[in-house]
C-alpha cells in the first residue's frame, strides 16, 4: 500500500541532474550511517512488538480468563480492524501532517482504543455472568496472564511514543533539502 500511494519526496537523479548507480556495499555502509535509518527500525521493531504480543496474548486470554478459546477470533479482529480502517484514514491526514505527528497520533489512538476494547469485553463477559476466578488456574497464573496481556504492549506502546518523540528528521528535513540542493550545484 504504502509502495503505491506514498511518493518520495527525494529524487537524487533530479538534485545532481545525473544517473548515478551505488554498490550494494556503498548503500549498505550508508545505510548503517544512518542515524534516522536506525530510528524508524526501532521504532518498526517495538509496533511488531507490540503487535506480536497482543495477538499471541489474545490466546491465553480468551482461553484461561474468558474461558473459550473461540473468542480469540473475536479479540483480534477487534485488535486489526480498527487498525487498519485507521489507515485508510491517515492517507489523506498525511499531506497535511507530518509523519511523527501521525505515527504519535496513531499510537495514543491505539492504546486508548485498545484499552477501551479491554474495558468493553470485560463489561460484556461480566454481563453474561463469566467469572474467570472460577477456572482450574491459579489465581496467580490467571492475574500473571491478565498482568501480560495488559501490560506489555502498554510498555512497549511507551516505548514507541518515547521513540517517536526522540525521531527527529522532519524537523531537520526542509535544512537537509537546502543543503543537498547547494551541494549538486
């Protein structure tokens, strides 16, 4: 999606007026000097993170607290589909925004989003009168994978907003344009 709707915004062939080609070892040494190159993996490692332990979370949950491994389903869809109308929301947002403004923006949306779906399924499974305290588990057992599924992505969801925050090449992007552009000349 992104390789089809986004275009980059630099195009060296146009700044020096020239077809250059690069080695593999040539980009491969620029692109571990890179410090933004850096910032954006680490930032890409904490969402698959994020992502990896909620949806593997769902599991354990739906099966030792609301006690039927059938509402995995339920929890991941309700985890992926906010997510991914969310980003059919962001691509006209993105014009007008920068993307650390968005990547931020998206992060609080989905924690508060996904703190909400927690609230909500708990209500639900508490209307209908599921108590988990009443499974063969431990209580321990049970509050430790309660303690899982709610805590670790909102650690790493701390971890990323702080990621983000520190990601500072949109405010440098327009100074590092100008210096290109004075270099071709």
């Amino acid at each position: 999606m992104t390789a089809i709707l986004c275009k980059e915004r630099i195009n060296p062939d146009e700044i020096t007026g020239k077809q250059d080609t690069v080695s593999f070892w040539t980009a491969l040494k620029a692109i571990f000097r890179n410090k933004y190159w850096f910032d954006v993996l680490a930032i890409i490692i904490v969402v698959a993170g994020v992502f990896t332990t909620t949806m593997q979370m769902h599991t354990y949950y739906a099966k030792y607290i609301l006690g039927n491994l059938d509402y995995t389903s339920w929890l991941n869809s309700a985890y992926i589909i906010p997510a991914f109308i969310l980003g059919f929301i962001l691509i006209p947002v993105s014009k007008h925004y920068t993307a650390k403004r968005i990547v931020l923006v998206g992060v609080v949306v989905q924690t508060i989003g996904n703190g909400l779906i927690t609230v909500m399924l708990g209500f639900i499974m508490s209307a209908v009168g599921y108590d988990g305290l009443k499974s063969v588990r431990s209580a321990q057992t049970l509050s430790g994978i309660t303690n899982i599924y709610l805590f670790i992505p909102f650690i790493l969801s701390i971890v990323e907003i702080v990621l983000v925050l520190l990601h500072d090449l949109d405010k440098k992007f327009d100074s590092i344009m100008k210096d290109l552009n004075e270099r071709s000349k």
